[in-house]
C-alpha cells in the first residue's frame, strides 16, 4: 500500500515538475515573442542572439554572392539539378522519390479532410482514431523519403549555400555581454568566426538565429 | 526545448488570446516591441493566434464541441476541414439572402395630404 502511495506521489511530482518546466519555457518563448531576442548563457557568460540590422543583412548579401561565385566556378560542386541527373544515371530516381512525396501529401491532406469533418459531425472515438493512426502512419513514411531525398542532395552548391548563410548569420547576429553589462558582437571578423573552438556557443547561437531569422 | 510547439501552445493560452482580443480591440495596445518588420517567429505565432481564436469562436457558437482541443491532429483537421469545405462562405451566402434589396421606379414619399 505504501509502496502505490510512493508511487502515485512520485507521478504526481513528475507531472508537477514537468508542468513548472513547461511554463518556464513558455515564459522564455513569450519574451522571446515580445522582444526578437534569444538569451542564453555558457560557462557564466550571457549571450544574445538578435534579429540582423540593415547594414549586417546589406553585408550578408555581399557575402553570399561571394561564396555563389566561388561555388559556381567549382567543378566539383554539382547543382541540383546536375546531381539529380547523375544520382539517376547510378540508379537513384529522386524524382521518383518526390513523386511518392506529393502522393503521400494529397493522401494525407485527404484524411486530415475527413477526420475534420469526423471532428465537426461529432463522430465516435474509433473513427477519429482510425483516421488518426492512418495519419499517422503516413506522416511517418513522409518523413522517411524526406530525409532520404536530403541526405541524397546534402552536397548541392544550393545545400552548401544555405550552410553557409546560417553560419554568417549566427557570425552576424550573436552577442556576448561585457563587463560594463553590454552586448557586443561576439566575433569581429567572419575569420575569427570560423577559427573559433567554441563549438557549444556555435551550435545554441545557429539554431537561436535560424528561429529568428525570416527573410534576408 | 521545442521552440515551434511552444509557440502553438503559447498562442493558445487563455492570457495569449485575451490579449489578442483586447489589441483588437484597444488602440494602442501591442503585442510585440517592434511594431513592422515581424521576424519569422512572431509571424507563426501571429498565425497561430488568428487559428485559435477562430476555433474558439466556433465553440462559442456550438459549430465544434471543445473536443477538437484533445490534439493538434484534431486542431488542424478541423481547420483544414473548414477551409476546404468552405463552410464560412455558405453561411455568408445564406446571410446575404437575409436583406432583399427590392428595386423599384416607384417610390412613395409621404406627402403633406398623409400628415
């Protein structure tokens, strides 16, 4: 009998815990929401990651048409198109792959269709269940082409672009606080960026700016 | 943590949607610090306001019972559903047969003989 009362107890505590970090978190998106800015701190250090100013997305721009140049001329690198076409004269339809890709969505879109309508006429658990695991189950298939058609064109020039612009917006728009209590670019120069071991800062500061970066 | 789910859960919190109707509602509230130039995130959430608060609106008129709550499948196939079916357009056509506009040359005013 003790030993359900512990248990029941240590659920309830789970749960309780589990809603605090919830609305902990909840509270980080909301001001995050409020203001366009992502703090975090690394070993006692506070770090900022902010949206891009005028005058940094004008320097971004100038740097992407850069690396386009540089990709371009690089006869190693195969546009998309270009790898598709080899990928097919190895035996690898990715066309095919994205065929089976838009048949899934419309079936997808379909069920979701009828389990609204399911929902609207207030039709009993089975049947939401069933077209719910039927979702489910195609989501799942959906999500298995999609990461094998993205490791299969992992190396495009238009793959290898996008990394790139990631990583000069995380350069771009990351902070780190003084000791007089100020944000200050984090790195000066996109070299330093790129010799930098901090690889903690590096990966919390991309994601952070990818969430908050929407059109450059 | 799972930024995007937060979001959605954010947006759909009680004091989220009270504050949505109260900025439409009162000149000069806000719900971000930036007034124009809405970054991605607030974008999604803008988006995910305007997707509750149409969902609670058809709780409120008993078109949905508060079931569809019990999952975000449940949540977007109903929105999904409404829109493809179009449901909102055949209550506006229904509504415009309410005022029936009758056009006539002759019009009768009344006249000082009436009075």
């Amino acid at each position: 009998m003790n030993q359900i009362k512990e248990n029941v107890r240590e659920e309830e505590a789970k749960k309780l815990l589990n809603e605090i970090n919830e609305s902990g978190d909840l509270n980080i998106v909301d001001e995050m929401i409020k203001n366009n800015q992502i703090e975090f701190e690394i070993n006692d250090k506070k770090y900022r990651v902010r949206l891009l100013n005028l005058k940094e997305k004008i320097d971004l721009d100038i740097l992407r048409r850069k690396k386009f140049g540089q990709l371009i001329q690089d006869k190693d690198i195969l546009l998309e198109k270009d790898l598709i076409k080899v990928y097919k004269e190895r035996g690898i339809n990715i066309e095919e792959i994205d065929d089976k890709m838009s048949k899934i969505k419309a079936e997808v879109n379909d069920k979701q269709i009828l389990l609204g309508e399911s929902i609207a006429k207030n039709d009993g658990e089975t049947i939401l269940k069933t077209y719910s695991d039927q979702i489910k189950n195609l989501n799942d298939e959906l999500n298995i082409l999609f990461l094998q058609k993205t490791t299969l064109l992992e190396f495009s020039l238009e793959n290898q672009l996008l990394n790139y612009i990631a990583q000069i917006i995380t350069f771009l728009s990351t902070d780190v606080m003084n000791e007089e209590g100020y944000y200050r670019r984090m790195w000066k120069t996109v070299e330093e960026f790129i010799d930098s071991s901090e690889n903690d800062l590096i990966n919390k500061a991309g994601s952070a700016s990818m969430i908050l970066q929407y059109s450059i | 943590m799972d930024i995007y789910g937060n979001i959605r859960k954010l947006a759909k919190s009680v004091k989220s949607q009270n504050l949505f109707q109260a900025v439409k509602e009162i000149n000069g509230l806000r719900l971000f610090d930036n007034e124009s130039n809405l970054s991605k995130i607030q974008q999604i959430y803008l988006s995910y306001l305007y997707f509750y608060d149409t969902i609670n609106r058809d709780i409120v008129i008993d078109k949905i019972s508060k079931r569809v709550f019990e999952s975000e499948l449940y949540e977007d196939s109903y929105m999904l559903y409404k829109k493809e079916k179009g449901f909102d357009k055949k209550e506006k056509d229904s509504k415009k047969h309410d005022v029936k506009l009758v056009m006539s040359n002759k019009i009768n005013f009344p006249s000082s003989e009436d009075k």
